[in-house]
C-alpha cells in the first residue's frame, strides 16, 4: 500500500499563543507543520521561539514579514500548503490606540497579501482567518452571534472587521475555501504578559514570591467571556476540515469581570485582591466595548465544538504556572494563609 503524504500545513503567528497550541494540535494529527516568523525570530530563537520549545525540531520555519507581499507570495509558494491558517496580528487592542497605523498595516494588508498569495499559488489550499469578539465593539445585543452586527471600538477591531471581510469576499469572489473564526478571549499559561488575564497572573506570581507589592490594574469592571486557548485551536481546525467554508462564533457564552478574575487568583494564592490592586486611570481604555459574550451554538451544532474548560479550571492552571516560574507553590501558601 502506498503511504499518503501527510498533509501541509502553514501558519502565520506561530511564535504566539495561539499558533505553539495549533503547531501542537497539528503535528498530532499528522500534518506536516510550517511557520511564518520574522527574520528576528530566527535569529533570536531563545527569545523569540520560547512557545515553540517543545516542538521546534518538528515544524519548519520560513521568515518573511506581514508587510511585504513578495515575502509572504515566496513562503506560500515555497510551502504549497494545503492548510493556511493566517493569525499573525498586531494583537493588543490597548496598543492599537497608540499606533493605528501600523495596526491597520500589518492587519489589514497582511491578511490580503496572504490571501492574495494562497488564491494566486494553490488556490484549492484552504484558509483561516483569525477574526475576533473585538469586530463587535458597541455590540447592540447579548449574546453575540454570527448575525450580530459589527460595531468596532479600536483599529484593532477595524483591522479585524476587514479581514474578515476580505476573508468573506475571496470566499464569494474566488470561490475559496476560506473561513473565519470570530473568537472571543481565550487564554492559558502561555498569553502574553500584555493581556490582564497574564498581567494579573504573573502579578500575583511576584507579589507570592515577595517580588512586588501591587499590581496596577485599569477597568476592573469590564467584562469578557474567557476560554482556553488550547480548545479553542481545534475550532479553528474544524473549521477546515467542513465541506463548506463559513464563520463561526467560538465562545464560553459565560462573561466575568476583571475583578473576578483578580479575587479568584490571588484566592488562589492565599491572598485578597483589595490588598494588592491598585487602580490606574491611565490603564483604560479611550473606548471600551460592551459585554462580550459569545453564543457558540452554530459550532456546537456544525463542528462539533464546545468547550470543557471553565472559567476556575483557566485561572488555576495559569496561577499555578506562574507561581511555579519563580519557585512558589500557590496551594501551600493558600494553606498557610
Ligand atoms: P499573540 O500571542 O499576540 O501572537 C501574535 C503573533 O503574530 C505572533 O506570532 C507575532 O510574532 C505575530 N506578528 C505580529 N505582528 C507581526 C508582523 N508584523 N509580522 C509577522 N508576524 C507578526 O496572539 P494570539 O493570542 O496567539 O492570537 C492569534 C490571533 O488571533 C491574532 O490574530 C489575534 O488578533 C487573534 N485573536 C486572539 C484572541 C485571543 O483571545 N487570544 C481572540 C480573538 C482573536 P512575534 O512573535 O514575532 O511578535
Ligand atoms: N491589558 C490590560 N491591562 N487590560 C486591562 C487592564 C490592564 O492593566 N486593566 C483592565 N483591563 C481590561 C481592558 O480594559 C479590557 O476591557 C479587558 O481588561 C481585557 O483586556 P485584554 O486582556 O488586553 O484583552 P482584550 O479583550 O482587549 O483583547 C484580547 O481579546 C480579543 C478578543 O475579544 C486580545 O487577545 C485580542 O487580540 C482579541 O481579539
């Protein structure tokens, strides 16, 4: 019998959270895995390719930069994937507010070169984009769903609303199977320190190993609906894997505030929040989105899909990890305390 070659895969934004847990996913099933990285990346892998660790002898990564065409149309053509998973982003909506521009560049144009590439090079190659709650905003309803209007709050949620529309038009154009997920917060041990949910981690991390005495927070009221990253890469999956390309919602359909998520992890250490929290006007936001809170039913219905995960389990596991970084055990101080 002949052995089919195994499936390829590419995926822009595999140095992130998202793209180490896809990667992962990926190589399980049998794809063969390449990346997009920066040419800095590869040059600085200590740094730059810590997520990749576990991995990095078993994916193949390519430099190119989201910014020049010419780059990205050599790695798709060097590659030939039949799977493109596209989720490299200038992702922070905070930093967005201090440089729209670069923000709509690399989102924006990075999301139609690659398009542009896989429709010109291997156009039956099928597409992810990785679309975001964010493309909601001032959202006129809770829960959100894929018929809920976009009402974007920052350049960041505009870049996102016109990828996916750029994702959606090479779908009706060019008869693509290009799909996007509209994905709300999802987290793990391995988000960025940027992003409260890390910030708020790794900060209760410090202040247990006597590191730090507080930790500066901004909107404790705002609301998210949070989620583990590491299921919420297999929707992306799914995804392609239909006969059809559609959007998919891919939520908890629960919302918590930031205060929560601060009271339960320093519980989680032993400690109270009020002690340690302090707050920061300049931490918010010059817009803010409503309640984010995502109705997942058409991936439950059509993919399969739905999360295990919940919102404890999350905060634990990324406590746990950062306490474990500097050399505390949460749980025994918890007890002491
Ligand atoms: P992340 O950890 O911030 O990773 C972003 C990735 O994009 C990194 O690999 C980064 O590379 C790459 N990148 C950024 N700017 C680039 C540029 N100009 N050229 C090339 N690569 C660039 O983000 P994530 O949480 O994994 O999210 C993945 C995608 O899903 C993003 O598009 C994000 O906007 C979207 N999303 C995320 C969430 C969430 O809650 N996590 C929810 C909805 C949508 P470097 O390592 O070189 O910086
Ligand atoms: N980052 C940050 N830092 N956010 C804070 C802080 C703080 O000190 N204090 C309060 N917040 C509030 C923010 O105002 C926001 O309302 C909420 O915490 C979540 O902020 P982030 O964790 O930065 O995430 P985000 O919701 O803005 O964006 C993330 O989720 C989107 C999906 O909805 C990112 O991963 C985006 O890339 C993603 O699209």
């Amino acid at each position: 019998m002949i052995a089919m070659p195994a499936r390829r895969a590419l995926i822009s934004g595999i140095t992130g959270q998202d793209g180490s847990y896809l990667a992962e996913w990926l190589l399980g099933k049998g794809y063969e895995v390449h990346g997009v990285v920066r040419r800095v990346a590869i040059e600085d892998p200590e740094h730059r390719l810590t997520r990749l660790d576990p991995i990095r002898g078993q994916i193949k990564l390519h430099a190119a930069s989201l910014e020049s065409y010419a780059s990205i149309h050599q790695v798709v053509a060097q590659v030939m994937p039949d799977e493109c998973y596209h989720l490299a982003a200038q992702s922070f909506v905070s930093y967005s507010f201090d440089d729209e521009f670069s923000t709509l560049n690399a989102n924006i144009n990075g999301t139609h070169y690659l398009l542009a590439a896989v429709k010109n090079i291997v156009p039956g190659c099928r597409f992810y984009f990785a679309g975001s709650s964010e493309m909601f905003g001032k959202a006129d309803e809770v829960p959100q769903n894929e018929r809920t209007r976009f009402h974007p709050r920052s350049t960041y949620g505009i870049s996102k609303v016109a990828g996916f529309d750029l994702t959606r038009n090479y779908r009706e154009a060019y008869g693509m199977h290009a799909s996007s997920g509209i994905l709300f917060n999802h987290e793990s041990p391995r988000r960025g320190f940027e992003f409260v949910t890390r910030k708020i981690t790794a900060g209760v991390a410090r202040i247990a190993a006597d590191k730090s005495k507080e930790l500066r927070l901004g909107n404790l009221d705002a609301k998210r609906d949070w989620g583990h990253a590491r299921e919420y890469v297999q929707a992306m999956w799914l995804m392609l894997q239909q006969a059809e390309p559609d959007d998919y919602v891919i939520a908890t359909g629960a919302t918590h505030t930031v205060r929560e998520f601060a009271e339960l992890a320093f519980a989680h250490a032993g400690l109270d929040y009020r002690d340690y929290v302090a707050p920061d006007p300049d931490l918010f936001r010059p817009a803010e989105v409503n309640i984010l809170q995502g109705d997942a039913s058409k991936a439950r219905k059509k993919l399969g899909w739905e999360h295990r995960i919940g919102f404890e389990t999350l905060v634990r596991e990324m406590v746990e990890a950062d306490c474990r970084a500097l050399g505390v055990e949460p749980r025994a101080r918890a007890s002491a305390g």
